[in-house]
C-alpha cells in the first residue's frame, strides 16, 4: 500500500509526512511487517516532526532505519533517560536525530528532530506478530 500525502496545516503550513508504504509477509503462523514513512522538508527552516502510531499489542519492534539524504543509519536500544539525553543533545548541535520510543502497550511514537531545510529523510521499522 502506498498513500500519498499533501497535507496542510489549518494555518497553511505543509505537513512533512509525504508517504507512508506497507509490506506485509505471511508464513505460517507468523507475520512479518515493514512500514516506511517518506518526509520532506520542503520549508527554509529546520523542523522536528513526531509521529505517534499504533502496533498490534503483541507485536515486536525487530528494526529501525533510517536514511537521511541517501546515508543509511541503524537504529540501537538504549535506556529512556539516555536515548532522550542524545537525541536532545543532538538537535542542540544541530545534527538530525530520531528517537522511537514506545508510549505505552501497542503504542508508539518516533520524533525526527532537526530536519534540515530541503532535507529529506525515510524512517523504515520492521515488527513481527504470531497469529
């Protein structure tokens, strides 16, 4: 499934979230899923976007890339209290950075900090569910 998206904000301002594409793989007893969200910065500032998103409640996260301008970058687990101390360390040297944290059961949400203008970014997380 692919959406194009070209929304705007009441006030007029673009939404950055351009597309958002879904795969899903079934063997057996198990699915496999991967969703990529394509934004665009297409102001002449930089901007955070933060994307909140349901999983299934017995889903598991297994994977997070993300792709900034063609340079592919992994995804590592850390602890709240670090990850939110280097991601906001980050936008205050003013890298990009991305933050996935989970807000609850079966509920997400991932923070792309400091996307620079004109800068395009796509974020791709994989989890898997028993059936």
């Amino acid at each position: 499934m692919n959406s194009e998206i070209g929304l705007t904000t009441l006030s007029g301002e673009l939404i950055a979230l351009r597309s958002v594409d879904i795969t899903a793989k079934l063997t057996g007893v198990l699915s496999e899923v991967e969703i990529k969200q394509h934004y665009q910065n297409s102001t002449t500032t930089n901007i955070e976007t933060v994307y909140t998103f349901p999983l299934p409640i017995d889903a598991v996260l297994t994977s997070l890339e993300v792709e900034i301008n063609g340079e592919l970058l992994q995804g590592r687990v850390k602890a709240n209290r670090a990850a939110e101390e280097d991601y906001e360390d980050a936008i205050v040297n003013g890298d990009t950075a991305v933050l996935l944290s989970k807000i609850s059961d079966g509920l997400y949400c991932i923070n792309l900090g400091n996307l620079l203008a004109g800068e395009a970014a796509v974020i791709t997380f994989r989890y898997a569910q028993l059936h």
